[in-house]
C-alpha cells in the first residue's frame, strides 16, 4: 500500500513539472497571451534591456546582471493596445524584439531580431574618426560641437556605411560632442582635445 501510495505521489509530481514545463513553452510560441517570454543570447553582465513604447518612451530598464543567456517573462497584459520594442543594448549593436498589444494579448511582430550597429567613434590627435555599418540604407546626419556650439554637420542619404575622417583644429583645444542621428536614434559621444 506504501509502494502505491509513493508511486501515486511521484506521479504527480512528475505531471506538475511537465504541466509548468509546457506552460513555458507556451511562452515562447507566436499566440496571443497576456505573457512574453523574452530571450536574448549571449547577453554579458552590465548590458541594458529596455522596454519602449511606439512613440520611444521608455517603460522599463535594465541592467544585466550576469554573463551568458538572458531569459524573463514579462507581463504586457495592462499595457495599452501598440508596438512595443524590447532592446538589447550592447557593446557595439542594438538587438531589438517587437511585440504587438492588442486587448491586454501579446505576440511577436515577428520572430528576427532586429539588429542596429551602433556608430564607433574614436579620436587621435586632432582627428576624429567616425564608422557605421547599416543592413539598410538609411540617412545619417553628423552633427559636430565645440563647447555647445554646431561647428560642422551634414546629412547623408541612402547609406549603408558612414565612414569618415573629421579634421579638428588645433587651435580649438576643449570638449567636443558628436550627435549621430540615424533612424530615429540618436548616438553621442563627448570628447576632448
């Protein structure tokens, strides 16, 4: 009687571990629910993830706090009917998963990753470097300030790789910011010669 009594217990145990199981696996699939499993691989510790509604508001962010793959279920069931972007910003690119709210239900806009790189900028001397790689063109404006003044910019159309050598002037010895306005981002840098 012992023996079936065991038996009846690890049974049930084993059917609750498969039930929560298959519950998560639901998470992850492409039907509407209130919850969103979001994965991001190879993720390393003090990458941000955020969380930003259509307009760019930004409704959660985070900080990563350990190395590897990164896994949590959010609840976007109170969120108001919209495209929301779950962003991944990382050393030199931007990894971004949509999600659609409609009626308190969330799916995946679609199952890609969206990835941006991210421009990388750099000094020597009195020149400054300035690269970005784009899957799309895209327009791309530069904008160059010597303390708080515009002392240089220029938009480029149709885009799929900004590189370009911007030379400083000796004489201007301070702090210098580089606003590069791409996609309805906006990256800067501060510098100093």
């Amino acid at each position: 009687m012992k023996t079936i009594k065991k038996i009846t217990v690890a049974a049930f145990i084993l059917a609750s571990l498969i039930g929560y199981a298959n519950e998560d696996k639901k998470t992850t699939n492409n039907k509407a629910k209130k919850t969103v499993k979001l994965v991001f691989n190879n993720v390393k510790k003090g990458q941000i993830l955020s969380i930003r509604d259509e307009q760019g508001f930004e409704l959660y962010n985070n900080k990563i706090k350990n190395s590897g793959n990164y896994s949590k279920i959010f609840d976007f069931s109170a969120l108001k009917d919209g495209i929301y972007s779950a962003e991944l910003n990382k050393d030199f690119k931007i990894i971004t998963k949509k999600v659609i709210v409609k009626n308190g239900l969330v799916t995946f806009l679609n199952n890609k990753n969206e990835t941006e790189f991210k421009p990388v900028i750099r000094t020597k001397n009195n020149l400054l470097y300035i690269s970005k790689l784009a899957f799309n063109p895209e327009s791309i404006k530069v904008t160059i300030y010597y303390k708080e003044t515009a002392i240089f910019s220029e938009t480029l159309k149709d885009k799929k790789y900004l590189k370009r050598i911007y030379k400083l002037s000796e004489n201007e010895i301070g702090k210098y910011t580089v606003i590069i306005d791409t996609k309805d981002r906006y990256f800067v840098k501060d510098f100093t010669l």
